[in-house]
C-alpha cells in the first residue's frame, strides 16, 4: 500500500515528534546542543527551540493543505 505522506511529511513528522519529547531545559539545552548552564545558554536554546518550533509549524501547515487539497 502507497503512504499518502510525502518523504518531507514523514521528516515533518518526525521532527514534530521530537520536539513535542522535549519536556525540561535539561532536554532543551542537550537538543540545542549547549555547552553550559547559565542562563544565557539555556535562553538561547529556548530560542532556538522556539525558531525549530515556529518552521515546524509552517511545514505541517503546507502538509495539511497538500493533503486536503489546496496544494
């Protein structure tokens, strides 16, 4: 049976799937990649957790259109 979801849907998915995982600053700081503790490190691994969040956002969108349609 063929998937309806496209290589970049299932990437899309994946990425939605991780992030939704991440559930305290320890987990954020490790998946941003930081290097330390202080509170500059972790605000900018928010930061960058927010950026990854807000793109994802925007990718599942244009799957839904494509899917239902409009795309």
């Amino acid at each position: 049976m063929n998937s309806i979801l496209s290589d970049r849907d299932r990437d899309t998915l994946e990425r939605a799937a991780g992030l939704q995982a991440l559930r305290t600053a320890d987990q954020v700081r490790q998946w941003a990649g930081a290097a330390s503790y202080d509170i500059a490190s972790t605000l900018a691994a928010y930061v960058e957790c927010l950026g990854a969040c807000q793109a994802l956002l925007g990718d599942l969108a244009a799957a839904v259109k494509r899917l239902g349609g409009e795309g």
